[in-house]
C-alpha cells in the first residue's frame, strides 16, 4: 500500500494589492487611522503547506488566508492615513515584518505586521488622488479551536463577523481519536528558520500485516528517511527552538494521542523519558555522519493500537544564508522498512514570499503574475534572489489591433518580464480581454550566473503544466496566476580529493594525537594524464597550500572513469624529510612524495587518503635510572629500575631546550622500567653537547660513577651527551645508578682461652654461632633493599656482620643479641677498648 500524505502550513506572508489611479512616492513615518476607509473580507479559506486552497474545517495550528479588499474613494486619504486589520484571537500572524507596498516598481507606502493585526500606511505621492482603492491577501496560523460559526475580525474600527470554512468551527489539530494510518507532516517554513521540522505519525494497527511484530508486544518500526535537496539532517539530533534559542529540543519519540486522550513524550535518542505506557526506545543512523541526508529510523517499544505515535526529527537549511532558499521546495519521503509492501510516506514545504501587488483593471482588460519556483538537486547552489528574464509574447483576440482598443498603451511584442526566484511579479500592465499571451524563458538570463545545468523551466497555469513555454487567455479584470518552476542540476559529476600534511612527532608513519599539522605546504594536483587538471566549472585547478590545520583540498573535479587517477605531489616544507611511508591503511598513513586517488568515479566521492607525513631532523637521549643494588657502579641482572625520577634537559648554552617543532623541552620522569628519554631534539654542532641533571630520588645517594664503559656506568648528578652531530642518533649512555646510604654491624665470636676478656693472640675463633639483630625499637630490622634481616651465624673465622641496615638518627642505636653456644659461658665484659673487649 502506498500513503502520500503531507500537510504544512508555511508562512507566506501579506499580499497587499494598490489599485489606484495615479502613483506614488516616499510613505511618511506617522500612521493616522481613516476610519471612513473601507475594508471587507472577501474570502476566508484553509491553505496547505505551499498556499493551495485545502477545502474543509480549520482546525488548531492549520494555515489560513484573507482575501480582502480597501476602498478609500469616499475616505479624502492623506498622506499618513492608514487602515487596519485585527486577527481574531483564534488566529496570529506567522512572523512580524514590514512589507512595502509598490506599484510599477514604485514604493506607494508600507504595511506593517505586529500583534495579530495589518496596519497599511499611504506615502506622501498619494496627495491630491481620490479614487484610492485596493485588494490583497494575508496568511496566518489557526491557534485556537472554538465551536463557533463566525469570527469577528476587526475591519479598520468596525467588528466584522466573517463565517469560517467547512460550515464553521475549528478543531484540534487531530480531531478525535481515529487510529491514523502512516502520514508524514512538515512544521511551517518561516523567512528566517534555520531548520524544518519534520514528523511521522502512525498507528501499529494500521501498518501491513506482514510487518514484524504484534501489536503490544515490543517490537521495532523501522523508516528510511530521505530529504530532497537544499536541507541535511542535524548530526547531532538536537537543536535550538525557533524563536527561543535557550531552548533545545531533541529528536523524540511521541505518544501523541489515545482514545482517552493524551499526549506524551517517550523517548528520545538518548534514552527513554517515560514509562508509563512501556519502555520505548529511539535510533537514527545516518549514511554521512558530516552531510546526512539519509537516515534510518528505528523507533522500539510495545506500540499499542489504542495509541497514535509521532516521530519527531529536524533538518537544517543548506545554504548560503542558513535559511530557507526562496522558490524551493523542501521534500522528504520515508518507506517503512520490513514490508513486502512499499509503504511510504511523504510531505513537502517551501516558503515563497507572496507579497504581490496587482494594478486597476478597468472592465474589459486584465493581467497575469508569475510565481517564480526552484527545484533539482542542485538548487542550493542557486544564489538566493537569482532573476530571469521571462518573454511575454501576445496576440489580440479576432486579428484585431492596438488601435481597436483606445487609450490602451501597447507594449513591445514580445515584452521582457523580470521575475525574481521565490517571489510574485505581477506584470505591470493590462491586456484585453482575449489576448493570447505565450511565455518562454532562456535560462541563460540567471542573473548572478549559477554553477548548475538548467533543465527546461515548467509552466503552470489552471494547474496544468508544461514544458518550454505556455499559452494563456486574459480574463476579465483577473490577474491569472502561473508558476514557472527551475530545475537546476549538478553542472558535472563532480568528486574531490585531500586532505592532511603533518609533522609525525612519534615518527611511526601514522596519523595520531601526537602529531603536528603543517600550514603552508603546496600541493599540485595533476591529471590521468599527467597533466594540469580543469574542474568541471571550466577552471584550471592551481597548486594549493595547507591552512592552519594542515588540510588541503582539491574540490569540483571531473569525475573519473575506472582505473583513473589522480595524482597529488606534495614540496616537502622546509627543513624536513617525509616519515615511514604506508606503516598502516590508506585512511592513516603516509606517502612519499606523490600519492594517488582511488576510486571517484561517482559524484560527489572524495578521496581523503591523499596524506603526507614529515619528520624534522633529531637527536635523542636518554635513558636509565636505577637501584644499584650491589653497589658496584655498574648496570646488570641485580639491578632495580627506579620510577618517577626527575631529569632536566639543558642545552650547548646552558638553557632549556627548545625541540624541533617548536615546542619547548619540559622535565620528564622515568617510567615503571627506569626509563627516560628526550626526543625531538635539534642535531648538535660539532662539539656540542646537551646535559641530563638528575633529581635524586629520596632516600638515594648516588652510586659510584665512571666504573666500565658510558654504556653500563653511571653518572653522578649529570650527564654530557657524546656525538649528536647526525640526524637520527640516539645517545642512550646518559645514566644513573642509585644506591640506598647503609650501615652495618658486627663482627667477632671468640674463645677467650686465658680468660682476660681482651682479644689476642691466645684466642680462637667461634664458628656457628648465632646472633640477632633488634632495632632501637627492639623489633627485628628492615634493610634499606626492603627485606627483613634475619639472624646470622659466624664463620670459620668467627665473623659476622648485618648489612645494608638503615642509618639510624642520633642517638639510636642496633642490638646484636649473641646465643651462647653449648658448652660455653660469655668471658668477662668491657675490659679494654671497645674494639679488643667482649660483651
């Protein structure tokens, strides 16, 4: 089943019409009501998204339109004098502005429309002319419903009754409940909205029977949504609210109505809002996550069939001005996914500004006015106000001639009509009734020149169109409405390629966060052939250089046919060499030198794997801290690695170190393995040498230095690189070893053999003896490398000795307690010094 269904309700603002006899001037800046100005309402009709006449009831947020008329001929109207027309309240006005009121190009005064009233102003040019009449037209929005038969519009002073449409009455916007079958609305499209809002409504009930899932159960109703030209999805599925930018509303998903009645938000793209009626959930996926116009709605939850349910989604303008463009009309179409069915849905909008101005046609003659319109894939492109010159070719009823009709000026034959896109030209003349007017256009009359192909303008009158041109009767005092529509296409296939010139900090031949974009760098761009390359506009596309980001482009190329490239060949900038070439995928590595496209055979491809990668000439140092744990000054396996060690880079003069891109050296810290380096560093000079001061960790001294070669020894406080001289050179003998400041106890077990308690050479030594060590605490000690000292015995020399113990502070003292060995009893105590006694 097919449903296409839109409704819209565009602003399309007042239409005032000057009837006079004579003309016109400059309007005077104080309005004074003539009341004994006449004013009538001829027509009061619903109106859909492009002004067409919709028959039926208005109801709430509906467009509606006035058809009225002025007669000031009995009112003596002075320049000043101004008549009115107040909105009832259950209408307003869907923008405030000031419309000038022209005639033959001429400005006649200006209508103002402010507070749900027209206030129209005659200018100074109006003096001395009587027989001031007029018509015109003012659309608006339904804002209120009511019962009511009539509303009363306030007709310059006098209340007015006017019957509504489809025999009285406004309802609400939906009406009663009905289970809705899928329909898709668009919002009203003002002058100055930056987005369209767009919207499906449906019921489950009312979707195909082989559409997956039963209602009431969770299921997923899933659309594909495309936009026609001139608008683009919002990527970030929010934006602000017209007319309240504070604001910020979501794409969202809508219990909208039930038969109770009832209205409901219930989720939105990041999460359910409400569960009252079931948890629901909201997903769009767009085919271009920078330009989406294509989306895939998929909308999940338990849809009940006693409840209608809206989508609700923006798209912003794409043009120029990031408004609506003039003339254009904004289209969308969304097909249910999952169906064998093709079930779709669409709806379209445009805003045109209808402020036309039709002249006195005296019984016997009348006009006609063009609506000039836009269309095709390329109508952004189109500046905004762009003219055309319009022939107007005629042909008087019954062979007769200009003489037959006296007083009437005739034109040039044919007669050129300037018409502007999105706006209403009437022509600034009358014909006899009868006269066969034909009327063709050279779109080669664009005024600016647009970079699109035209297709054959189509005319439109009595609501049959035509292509090239078209052939119309003057009526009787009626000004007979036509439309040409534009259709403006893609000049060429067009296709682009880039995008990225950047300094590899890390020199790994890989786009990442650590790199540095290059402004300034020229790229040229060559074709299959080899040479110079011509854009589909006809230009010769010149060498380009990277901005400030480092991204360059080279846009409106031919498309290509399979097997073509392109060809980009970079200049290296100044002072550095290209990095590792193809290290990972096209999308993030490096060519060298020239790098060719891919693909491009379609419009609107883009090639950007085109990327250069560059490395400044360097030197490095570094690299190691460590525990030096058996105190010998040199690295190997009984090492530890000391972390978080501060090292400062100094250069040749002593100063801090600026790197190669510019960026200045900072202090840095060893990692978990002891390692540290600088990197990035400008070569030396001959001679040159660049110095690493170390912090000393806490609780470290310096081990000793100078013990073996640069590559295994260590430094004490700083260190003087070697070499350097070269691009790419790494000295890595900038080290440092650690030790922890230790003491230690000890050291003698012996027989005192002729019992003096003083060692000599009578003695003999105790082996096997056991002994303990306790701190100032009385509790078992910790040695400076972490590990418990345990008790010792002594040796075949009788001597032992407990290393590696902690400083103590002053005043603290270790305990050496001895276990007497069997068969044995301590010698006498403190005889002697204490390096000969016994304790």
């Amino acid at each position: 089943m097919s449903h296409k269904v839109g409704r819209a309700w565009l602003a399309l603002a007042l239409a005032v019409s000057l009837i006079f006899s004579t003309l016109l001037g400059v309007a005077s800046a104080n309005a004074a009501p003539n009341q004994r100005i006449v004013v009538k309402i001829t027509e009061l009709v619903r109106v859909g998204s492009t002004g067409e006449v919709v028959p039926g009831k208005l109801r709430d947020q509906n467009g509606a339109r006035i058809r009225f008329t002025y007669d000031a001929s009995a009112a003596n109207p002075q320049p000043g004098d101004s008549f009115s027309i107040g909105l009832p309240e259950e209408f307003d006005l869907y923008e405030n502005k000031t419309v000038e009121l022209r005639y033959n190009n001429m400005v006649a005064g200006e209508c103002q429309l402010a507070n749900r009233s027209v206030t129209c102003t005659f200018n100074d040019t109006i003096r001395g002319h009587t027989n001031i009449s007029g018509e015109g037209e003012l659309t608006f929005r339904v804002n209120k419903t009511t019962d009511a038969k009539t509303v009363t519009f306030d007709l310059n002073g006098t209340k007015t009754a006017v019957p509504l449409p489809g025999g009285g009455g406004i309802d609400t916007s939906l009406g009663p409940f009905r289970q809705m079958a899928p329909t898709k609305w668009i919002g009203t499209i003002l002058e100055k909205h930056n987005h369209i809002r767009w919207e499906i409504i449906f019921n489950p009930s009312k979707l195909p029977d082989d559409h997956e899932g039963k209602p009431n159960a969770v299921r997923q109703v899933v659309w594909k949504d495309k936009l026609t030209a001139g608008q683009v999805f919002v990527p970030k599925k929010r934006v602000p609210q017209e007319g309240n930018p504070g604001v910020i509303v979501p794409y969202e998903l809508v219990l909208l109505n039930q038969r109770n009645g009832g209205y409901e938000r219930l989720a939105t793209t990041e999460g359910p809002l409400s569960t009252k009626y079931g948890t629901f959930g909201l997903k769009f996926d767009f085919n271009d996550p920078a330009r989406p116009t294509e989306a895939t709605i998929t909308a999940t939850g338990p849809f009940n069939p006693d409840h209608n349910y809206l989508i609700r989604y923006y798209a912003k303008f794409d043009s120029a001005t990031g408004n609506p463009i003039p003339g254009l009309e904004y289209k969308n179409r969304a097909t249910l996914q999952g169906t064998a069915s093709e079930t779709f849905v669409t709806a379209s909008g445009r805003y045109v500004d209808t402020f036309k101005v039709t002249i006195t046609m005296e019984k016997g003659f009348g006009g006609f006015e063009v609506l000039k319109l836009l269309g095709g894939e390329a109508a952004n492109d189109v500046a905004v106000g762009t003219k055309f010159t319009t022939s107007v070719a005629w042909k008087l009823p019954d062979g007769k001639s200009a003489a037959d009709y006296p007083g009437w000026n005739a034109p040039a034959n044919p007669v050129p009509l300037e018409v502007t896109l999105g706006k209403t030209t009437t022509y600034p003349a009358t014909f006899p009734v009868g006269t066969e007017i034909t009327l063709t256009e050279d779109t080669s009359s664009a005024n600016p020149a647009s970079p699109v192909t035209w297709g054959d303008p189509k005319f439109t009158v009595d609501r049959k169109t035509t292509a090239k041109s078209a052939t119309f009767v003057i009526k009787d005092q009626v000004s007979v409405p036509v439309q040409i529509q534009n259709i403006a296409e893609r000049a060429k296939e067009k296709v682009s390629v880039g995008d990225y010139v950047w300094f590899d900090v890390n020199a790994d031949g890989i786009q990442d966060d650590t790199d540095k974009p290059i402004p300034g760098v020229t790229l040229t761009l060559t074709g299959p052939n080899g040479q110079q390359v011509t854009d589909v506009y006809g230009n010769e596309v010149a060498p380009v250089q990277t901005g400030p980001d480092g991204r360059y482009s080279f846009d409106n190329l031919p498309a290509l046919s399979p097997g073509q490239k392109y060809t980009v060949t970079v200049t290296p900038p100044a002072g550095a060499k290209p990095t590792t070439a193809g290290a990972t995928d096209r999308a993030k590595d490096s060519s060298t030198g020239f790098a060719e496209s891919e693909g491009l055979t379609e419009d609107g491809q883009r090639d950007e794997t085109l990327d250069f990668g560059f490395v400044k000439p360097s030197v490095s140092v570094g690299d190691y801290v460590w525990f030096d744990v058996n105190k010998d000054g040199r690295q190997d396996d009984t090492d530890r690695p000391i972390a978080d060690v501060t090292l400062t880079l100094t250069g040749p003069d002593g100063q801090p170190v600026t790197d190669v891109y510019g960026d200045p050296v900072a202090p840095t810290t060893t990692d978990a393995r002891g390692h540290y380096t600088f990197d990035n560093l400008p070569v030396l000079a001959a001679g040159q040498k660049y110095k690493v001061t170390v912090s000393n960790p806490k609780g470290y001294i310096p081990t000793t230095p100078g013990q073996g070669d640069r590559a295994k020894d260590s430094s004490t406080g700083f260190a003087e690189s070697e070499g350097l001289t070269q691009d790419g050179q790494r000295d890595e003998t900038l080290d440092f070893g650690f030790v922890r400041p230790s003491v230690s106890v000890g050291d003698y077990v012996f027989i005192d053999t002729n019992h003096d308690g003083v060692q000599n050479d009578g003695d003999k030594p105790l082996k096997g003896v056991t002994l303990t060590l306790t701190g100032p605490d009385g509790q078992p000690v910790t040695d400076v490398n972490g590990q418990p000292v345990a008790p010792t015995q002594t040796d075949d020399q009788g001597h032992y000795s407990f290393d590696h113990l902690p400083v103590l502070a002053a005043g603290q003292k270790y305990k050496v307690t001895v276990t007497a060995p069997e068969g044995y009893i301590p010698t006498k105590p403190g005889v002697g010094a204490r390096d000969k006694d016994s304790s």
